[in-house]
C-alpha cells in the first residue's frame, strides 16, 4: 500500500508516535503536500501535543562534505 505523507499522518495521529526531520520549516509545507487544506490538516496534526526542537549552529553534514572536497582524490594523484 503506498500512503501519501497526509493519510501517513491520519493514520498515527494521536495514536502513535511519529519523528519526522526535515530542512523545510512549517510555511514552506506546501511543498509537500498538494493543496492549501491539506497542508493545513497536516502541520496541525504535527504540531498538536508535538516537541520541536530547533537546531542551530554548525551542519555536521556540510562540515564533512567540506572536509571531503579539501583532500586530494586517491585516484587523481
């Protein structure tokens, strides 16, 4: 069965528990899902009796990328 990211959301809300990471913030949701409506029942859903921790400072991930572009590759010396 292949659930769309808004019936994935009806089906555990408030029923499960649900961690969901992403680099968009709430007013970009629209990206996502297809309509205004939807989008709305969906931020809701995630929101109502949610912990949101924002994070802030150095990506860990950019960091490596960084690190990995710097040296010199093995098969080009």
């Amino acid at each position: 069965m292949c659930w769309s990211p808004f019936t994935f959301l009806a089906e555990c809300y408030e029923r499960k528990s649900v961690l969901i990471t992403s680099n968009l913030v709430f007013s970009e949701s629209d990206k996502i899902f297809q309509d205004p409506m939807t989008t709305a029942c969906a931020v809701d859903r995630l929101v109502h009796h949610a912990v949101i921790p924002e994070l802030s400072g150095p990506s860990y991930c950019a960091e490596a990328a960084k690190t990995r572009s710097a040296k010199p590759d093995k098969e080009t010396l």
